[in-house]
C-alpha cells in the first residue's frame, strides 16, 4: 500500500512470503536447476537464505538494515524524545547530508559526557567506540537524580519466526548495558529491540 515500493518489489516481497522466489532451492524441485546450492556462495538456497542468509550480499543487507534504521532514528527525532537522542550509529548525517538537509546533533559513538562520572576514562574511551548501539538515548532525571539510557536495536528477522533475532538482539550490547550499571547502579538501562521481518511484517514484539 506504499507509494514508495515499486511493483517488482512488492511483487518479490509477495513471492518471499509464499515461498516462491525463483531461488536455485525452488528451481531445483521443479528440475529447473542443477542443485539446491546458491550460486553466490554455495551454502543452501532458499528465500530467507536469498534475502538475509548470504554472505556474498552482506553489503546491501547491510544497507538495507541502514535505510529502515535511520527512518527510524528521524521518527524519534522527530518525536518527544527527540532530545534525548544522542548517538546513532546507522549512517544517518550521511543520508541527511546527501539530501540536503541539516545535520542532527548525534554522535556516532557514546558520548563520554553522558557516561557516570565514576566511570574511568579509559572505559569511556573503550564504549565510544567498541559498543555503538543503531541509537542511544539519554536523560537525567532530576527530580530522581537518575540517569535514564535507552539503548535501540534494529534487526531483522523471519516474518513468521522473529525469535531468532531477538534473541540476538537482547545479546547485541552486553558490555555497555552491564558497564552503564557497574558504574551507576541507579541508573535506568533499557534496551528497546525493534524487529523488522524481511518481507515487509511487523512482529507484535516491536
């Protein structure tokens, strides 16, 4: 119902969702090909295998996983949480910048003046740029003296099997979660995982 997915689109979306994506797995069962191997990278082929399994197409799925996370981190920006959002990882000034558009104010990395001050520097150091979650948001609540984190996670997943991925994404930033906590017990750290299904559903989870 998008305007802005083209006809072949919907229709290879379409055929993912019935199984019927002209892959060397569904040729092979009609006799139209050798094998059931991918001809990319030689594991075995399929839909999910085609739209997110392969290695040899780990750049456009990369880019793909970009392009829905960076709409997503200019819906909270354009929220009432946009002034919590701090850092993002997921290209987002890139796009903005080739659109023409104003930069926002977010870091690629965490920014060390959001981090507990009893945090050494060689630990802020070490989380600006080995645990970058697709985006962080924080605040500090005053009237309870708390420091507020929300750690966001795109992935994604099977349209009708989504717990893979999110089993994956709960592991996906264990080292700065649990240093967020080992140096601010009273700080408030959540992780909001957002599952997106490779043939355009929306799990109920996010």
């Amino acid at each position: 119902t998008s305007n802005t997915v083209k006809g072949r689109q919907r229709k290879l979306a379409l055929q993912y969702r019935y199984g019927l994506l002209p892959t060397n797995k569904l040729l092979h069962r009609y006799k139209k090909a050798p094998t059931n191997d991918c001809p990319l990278c030689g594991l075995d082929d399929g839909g999910h295998h085609a739209v997110s399994g392969c290695r040899q197409l780990s750049e456009p799925v990369t880019l793909r996983h970009n392009t829905a996370a960076s709409a997503i981190v200019e819906a909270i920006n354009a929220g009432t949480k946009g002034g919590q959002l701090i850092a993002a990882d997921v290209g987002i000034n890139k796009r903005r910048r080739h659109k023409g558009l104003p930069q926002l104010n977010v870091h690629r990395g965490v920014p060390a003046e959001v981090l507990p001050p009893a945090m050494p520097a060689r630990v802020k150091d070490h989380l600006k740029t080995h645990s970058v979650p697709d985006a962080l948001l924080y605040h500090y609540d005053r009237k309870r003296r708390q420091r507020q984190y929300t750690v966001v996670e795109v992935k994604y997943c099977r349209d009708t099997r989504p717990a893979d991925q999110e089993a994956r994404a709960a592991q996906q930033n264990p080292e700065l979660v649990a240093t967020l906590r080992e140096y601010d017990p009273c700080a408030l750290v959540t992780q909001c995982n957002l599952m997106l299904g490779v043939g355009g559903a929306i799990p109920t989870s996010t």
